[in-house]
C-alpha cells in the first residue's frame, strides 16, 4: 500500500505530508467517525468507482446514526472523490472517505458546534487478501464475539464499531495467521 501525494480535507485538496489532527480529536478518543471504502478501477475510459453514490449514501446513512453532520451534500462528496483521483493522476486506488468530531473537548458527549472534519485520501492498495483468490485462506475461529444487535448499531460503518476487528485480528496474528497472504485479519 502507498499514498497518493495529495488528498482532500474539509473542502480542499493538499499535500498528504499537510494531513493532522489534534490530540483532543473527539473521535481519537471515543471513535466518534465514520467512513467508506471505495474502489476506483482502471478502464478504457480512465478511472471508475464501484457503486461510489451507494458507498457515499451509506456514508451518511452512518453519520446520521452517530448525529455528525457532514457539512457537504452527496453530490460534493462524490465531486471531491474524482477529484483525490484526478490531482494524484491515479487510474486505479482505494479511496477512504472519512468524517470524524475533531477538537473541542473531551467528554463522551461531543460539545454543541465542535467541529466536524472531512477527508477524503486515496492510496494503491492491492488485493485485500492478497493472493487468497489462488491460494485460498487460511482462517481460524476467535474467542471474541461481535457486539449484539442491540448493543451498537453494527451496520454502521463507524471506526469504534471496527475495535472488536482488532481484537480479532491481533488473536489470529498472535496464533500464526499471516494477515497479508489470509483471511485471517
């Protein structure tokens, strides 16, 4: 996986070194974000996304869950994904969309009027499990479980719902999984 050189952050492009947050990041503390995973793909006509408007309305379908308000319509989301691609000059990426409460305090509860940041980066990644297709996957069976239903609204893609991924992981790590070359991440 590598960066591009320049993504998109709360409505304009800029180098990927100009990136950063502050310590007190709401969502650095509690999770507070949500975000996307999106494809583009290199064709004869350039670069496509795969399904970007459904990837960008689940987008706020989360938000809406979590109460952040974007700030941006669908519409500007999408505009500001083609253009992530077209200043790092990219026929194929994956593109991670993400919004997140930033500074202003440090309660579970976000302040009235914190901020909310916006960024979109795009980065060539290949195969997420590598070459699983031709070899298969080794997997295993985690002693963690994932949240009940009714416990945290696990079909929204918010990045504290993804802690229990990690747990996940790190067991299957810890036990001889290899994440690059299996399912087992």
């Amino acid at each position: 996986m590598s960066n591009a050189a320049f993504l998109w952050h709360n409505g304009r492009i800029k180098p990927w070194a100009e990136a950063n947050v502050h310590v007190s990041t709401h969502a650095l503390h509690y999770g507070s974000s949500v975000f996307e995973g999106e494809r583009v793909y290199a064709t004869p006509n350039g670069p496509a996304y795969f399904r970007l408007a459904d990837h960008t309305r689940r987008l706020f379908e989360s938000a809406k869950v979590y109460e952040i308000e974007i700030g941006y319509s669908e519409a500007e989301i999408d505009a500001a994904c083609h253009e992530v691609i077209r200043a790092n000059g990219m026929q194929s990426a994956y593109v991670r969309p993400i919004v997140f409460r930033g500074a202003g305090g440090l309660g579970v509860l976000p302040k009235d009027g914190a901020p909310v940041d916006v960024a979109i980066m795009a980065m060539t990644w290949g195969a997420y499990l590598g070459d699983a297709a031709e070899r298969g996957a080794d997997v295993c069976v985690s002693s963690w479980n994932r949240p009940a239903p009714n416990t945290i609204p696990s079909w929204a893609k918010a990045g504290g719902n993804y802690l229990s991924s990690q747990l996940i992981g790190l067991e299957a790590r810890r036990g001889g999984y290899d994440e690059t070359t299996s399912a087992a991440s």
